[in-house]
C-alpha cells in the first residue's frame, strides 16, 4: 500500500476520531463568550508568565479548530483580541486560519475527495465555473463576501485546478480585512467592564461595522468586476 493509499486510510478515521472526541465530551462549550469571559482573568495571568508559549498554543488550536471544519474560530478571535491585544491578534489569526484552511483543502485534494464530491454536488459546478472564469479573482471574492460557508470553499477549492500556493496568499489577502472587523470587535468586548460598557461608542461602532463590512465589500467587488470587463473588453 502506498503511502497516499495509506493516508487515504488513516486521515478520515482520523478525522472522524476527533470530530467524535469533540462533540461527546462537548468541547463546544470552551468555544463560548461566557467561558472565555469567565476565564479571562486566569488566561491573562498565564499569557503574563508565558505569553510566547500561549500564542503559539493559541494559533496550534486555531489551525485545529479551522483545518478540523469545527466551530469556534469566530469565538476565538474575539477571545484572542480580549487576551493579547489588537495586532499580536491580528497576527496570529490571520496567519492560523489560512494554514488551517490550506489544511482543509489539502486534505479535500489528496485524501477526501471522493466523499467532499458526493456532499457538495451541484455547488462545486458553480465554483469551478467561477475558478474557470476568473481564476484567483473568483476565490478572492468568496474570501471577501462569503457566498458559502468557509469551511465549504476550502474543501471545494481542493477539487478545483487552483495551485496550493495561489489558495494559500489569495487566502490570506481575503480575509484579512473581515479578521480586522473581528479582532476590533473582540477588543472593545475585552474592555468591557460592566453592563453600561455595552453602549460605549467605540463597542457599537466595532459591531456596527461587522454588519457593514459585507456590503461595503460587496460594493468594491461589484466595481472591480465592473473595471475588468471594461478592461477585457
């Protein structure tokens, strides 16, 4: 047996085996506010004494969390902004949820498939039409406004023609400016000392924008497209 056939094997056991891990011992519920905000205190002393270690620990679970499909990565950028701040945040998120989705995607390429074809069906026509059409464009784009969940575009673009390397920087460019939104967001909610903080105007300035920043971004892509056939033509 090869070793792609071996890997073939192993990885969705694998995955299955932690996928289960996950839901019985009911993991989800560390992947809350209320048990971030609870445990603020005790993450803050640890991150005082150790702060490299939990960084690196941080960005560890974030590429599980996101490679895995799981959810909590939204949790955890706001969470990691309360903890270390805007830009050490802002680092690692942006670099653990593009290695994590490169993972996804990976592993949707060489290992699972057969099993991501049979789930997507008739959605995976209408993203390799995209990829045929507008090549990187077209995945910038779903990285920007989501027309599908994320975990979806990382294993569907493992099924596409799409170079790694091109998924992996288009990837990070993409998300860069929604993990700025979030990590904002999650810095305000770190300040937030009483249930007056609430109406601060910089917190509803942050979710203000969480709201926007979908139809802001929208409308730029709308006039990028607009600028390319023009171009084309």
């Amino acid at each position: 047996m090869t070793i792609r056939n071996t890997g073939r094997v192993i990885l969705p056991v694998a995955l299955a085996v932690l996928l289960a891990v996950f839901w019985y011992f009911d993991l989800g519920r560390f992947f809350t506010l209320e048990y971030v905000k609870a445990s603020q205190d005790s993450f803050t002393a640890l991150y005082r004494q150790h702060g490299v270690l939990v960084v690196a620990g941080y960005m560890a679970l974030y590429i599980a969390v996101t490679a895995l499909s799981l959810p909590g990565a939204t949790v955890m950028t706001l969470a990691g902004a309360a903890l270390f701040g805007f830009w050490v945040t802002l680092a690692a998120v942006s670099f653990a949820s593009t290695i994590g989705a490169t993972l996804a995607c990976l592993a949707s390429r060489f290992v699972l498939r057969g099993w991501v074809q049979r789930r997507l069906g008739g959605r995976l026509e209408k993203i390799n039409a995209g990829i045929r059409e507008d090549g990187a464009f077209y995945l910038f784009s779903l990285r920007l406004v989501p027309v599908f969940p994320f975990f979806l575009i990382n294993l569907a673009m493992g099924l596409t023609p799409l170079p790694i390397r091109t998924f992996y920087w288009v990837s990070q460019l993409g998300m860069l400016p929604g993990t700025i939104v979030y990590v904002n967001a999650g810095k305000e909610l770190g300040a937030i000392e009483s249930l007056s903080g609430i109406l601060s105007p910089s917190l509803i300035l942050s979710f203000a924008l969480l709201g926007l920043f979908p139809l802001a971004a929208r409308k730029v892509l709308e006039r990028a497209a607009a600028w390319r056939s023009t171009k084309g033509a």
